[in-house]
C-alpha cells in the first residue's frame, strides 16, 4: 500500500464534457445510435470500443465512474450497480454453478449472510461459514468443489481485520476466486493491490457519502468485467441491476472528496474511540492498540486515510443500546438509522438492525454481543463536543462502568 495513492489516481483521469465541462455531460439515453448495422452488430458482441448498445450494459456516465473507481482500487476494470446487494450477488452468481461450494466469513453484512445462507441453496450452492480470521478454519473448510473465498475487508459489524494476502495465498494455491468487500474502508485498504481478485463495494456508504442513493460496484480484472456483461451469459447483464447515469454523475463529483472525507471520519472516530476506551466502555476500534487486528492493519493500510469511520461499543444488552440510541439522537449526536458513511453520524443496535438476518444462537458463537452498538462516525468539527455529549448520555442512563 505504500506505493498507491488511491486519490492520486482517480485525480489523474482526463475526463471532460462535451463542451469543456469541468464535469462529464450526462448522457440521459437507453439506447444509442450507429451510423451503420455493422457497428451496432460488432458493439453487441463486444468487438468495438467507445460504442454504447444499450444502458443495462453500458452508458457513457457509469463508464466514466467505472474507470474512476478502477483507477482508486488499481484494478483494469470496474462496473457499477443499482445497489450494493446487486455488486455482492451478481459477482457470485457469475462464479458458481449449481453443485459449487463458497467459504465465507460469518461475519458479514446481513444482508450478505442471507443470501449465502438461504437464497443460494436453492440453486444447490453450500457455503460454509468460517471465522476468516482464523486462517486454519479458512483451509479446513475447501472442497474440491469450492470456487470462491468471501471475507470483508473490516467486517460488519465486529470490525475484524480480513489478512487479504494470506487468504489469497490460500486462495490461490486452491485455484479459488477471493472476493473482498471494501465498504468500511474505501482508499484505507486496497483489496485488489494486497492479493484479492474481485472488490466489491456499497457506494451508498462512503463512496458516495450523502445517502441520497443506492448503488454499488466491482472492481476486478477486464476478463471478469467482460463475463459479468456478456449479452448471452452475463448475471449482471441478464439480471439487470443497473445504476441510472444521474446518480452515476453525482456519485463521481461525490468520490473527489472521499480522501479528504475518510481522513476526518478516521480522526473522529479514533478520538471517540480513546475516549471512550479512557472512561471503560467495551470498545472495537482498528485504530486502537487493545484491537486484535491492529497490528495487521498497520501493515496492509494506507497510513494517510487512518483506520476508518466504523465504531462498536457494547453496552451488555438491548435495551441499553436503545435507550442510549433515543438519548443521543434526542441531544443532537446523530441519527439512529442503518446505513454508514454519512456526514451525520449514524448508530444502531447490530444485533436487531443490519445483522438481525443472522440467528441470535450465530450471533452468539461470533461474539455479537446483544447490546454492541455501530457508530458510523460523522464529519463531525468539534468532535470534543460531540463526546461531551455522548458522555452525558451514558453519565444520565447510568452506562459508564464502575472501572471509569
């Protein structure tokens, strides 16, 4: 990571408008014009370059956002999404076949979780769910049938660290796909750089930071990309989740400004973290020295963008983390809602949120505690006030432990 500046090189795109907009023009079209059938007969068998078919396929903006994103994670190529879910399933229903087998981490988005848990079989697809940190495990559970290893860079919402080269050593030695999902940590971490074949993202998080849309996107090798969008066998293609080229445009404007967001959600955070860890709250922090993965990270990371805007607290149970929850956003810390990446900072309580798809007994063996709290730090100026207030909020419900 030391020798790729993810910002440096989305900033090195030539990518202009028509007319010598500052910003790429949007191309508001489904179907494109050719002067001759030839042409149109090459472009849908992807034998031209710099032809547009049909907007399920390509559209000059979400081209233009798919090389920026390409550019920030050194990939050769990229493809955008109507959702974060359309990235994550699309990538692996490409990759396996009725009778194929996925290692993952247990530690996932829910919503990833579900569909690897009770969607895939029913195309025959097993998955095995392991604690990826746990590399043994990761090995003990290959088939000869296995096609992909699936991890999270940091995962929902325990913030574990994923070592991205040593699961694509094992990856790779098995002639398996290791598949990366990079949401929490955006230029933090370069996933396709440190060893993984494929990137996945949420751009409704950090990428696009405002939370005025959905979409998603994969990073990967030109090959894939091409396989993902074939006419005839393509599951992004033939399944369609296709991001519209107006969100496209503004989430393009919105990734120029992500370094500089990341550094701020990390700086907030890492002090909320210190604090919070200084008054004895159970905290998960990758910037912190007590956090399992801290060392690791410090090896795989980009040192300028910090260890990333995700915070988890334990307060022991449900009803505190909702009590706490209703106090600080009554007092104006921020908002109780799912979702991350926003200017705002964002909490809820995992367990009974974004991973209540996972049974409570699962929740239980992977140390989801029932009252953890994920905070998504905001953008916060004074981020000492902001944890004043925080404070008053567990000082008033009696949630700051006797130790403080």
């Amino acid at each position: 990571m030391k020798n790729f500046d993810p910002s440096a090189a989305i900033m090195s795109l030539k990518q202009f408008g028509e007319f010598g907009g500052v910003n790429p023009s949007i191309t508001d079209s489904s179907t494109f014009t050719f002067l001759g059938a030839k042409t149109m007969l090459d472009t849908f068998h992807g034998e031209t370059e710099g032809c547009f078919l049909y907007s399920r396929h390509w559209n000059p903006m979400n081209f233009m956002l798919s090389e920026a994103l390409a550019a920030m994670e050194n990939t050769p190529a990229a493809w955008v999404t109507g959702s974060g879910m359309g990235a994550i399933t699309s990538t692996l229903l490409q990759l396996v076949n009725s009778g194929d087998h996925i290692v993952s981490s247990v530690t996932t988005y829910g919503g990833t979780y579900a569909f690897l848990k009770n969607w895939l079989p029913k195309i025959n697809v097993d998955v095995t769910f392991v604690n990826t940190t746990k590399l043994d495990e990761v090995k003990n559970a290959i088939r000869p049938n296995t096609k992909i290893i699936y991890t999270e860079s940091i995962s929902n919402p325990l913030l574990q660290i994923a070592d991205i080269p040593e699961l694509s050593k094992i990856a790779h030695e098995h002639n398996l796909k290791l598949i990366v999902d990079n949401t929490f940590s955006p230029m933090i971490l370069a996933p396709y750089v440190l060893g993984a074949d494929i990137v996945v993202y949420s751009m409704t998080k950090f990428i696009n930071g405002k939370n005025d849309c959905v979409a998603g996107a994969i990073c990967a090798d030109k090959s894939f990309i091409n396989s993902l969008i074939d006419v005839n066998n393509g599951t992004a293609m033939l399944l369609g989740p296709v991001l519209d080229p107006l969100r496209s445009s503004s989430i393009l404007k919105n990734l120029h400004t992500l370094h500089i967001r990341m550094k701020q959600h990390s700086k907030n955070a890492l002090f909320l973290a210190e604090k919070f860890t200084e008054i004895g709250l159970r905290v998960s922090y990758p910037g912190l020295p007590t956090h399992q993965g801290n060392e690791l990270m410090k090896t795989l990371m980009n040192e300028q963008f910090g260890f990333g805007g995700m915070i988890a607290i334990d307060v022991k149970t449900s009803e505190n983390a909702a009590a706490l929850m209703e106090a600080m956003q009554d007092k104006g810390v921020g908002y109780l809602a799912v979702s991350l990446g926003y200017f705002k900072t964002l909490f809820s309580n995992s367990g009974k949120s974004t991973s209540s798809e996972v049974p409570e007994n699962i929740q239980a063996e992977m140390g989801l505690s029932p009252g953890l709290i994920r905070f998504s730090v905001g953008l916060d100026n004074d981020i000492e006030a902001t944890y004043n207030t925080i404070y008053s909020c567990l000082k008033d419900l009696n949630l700051i432990p006797d130790v403080a």
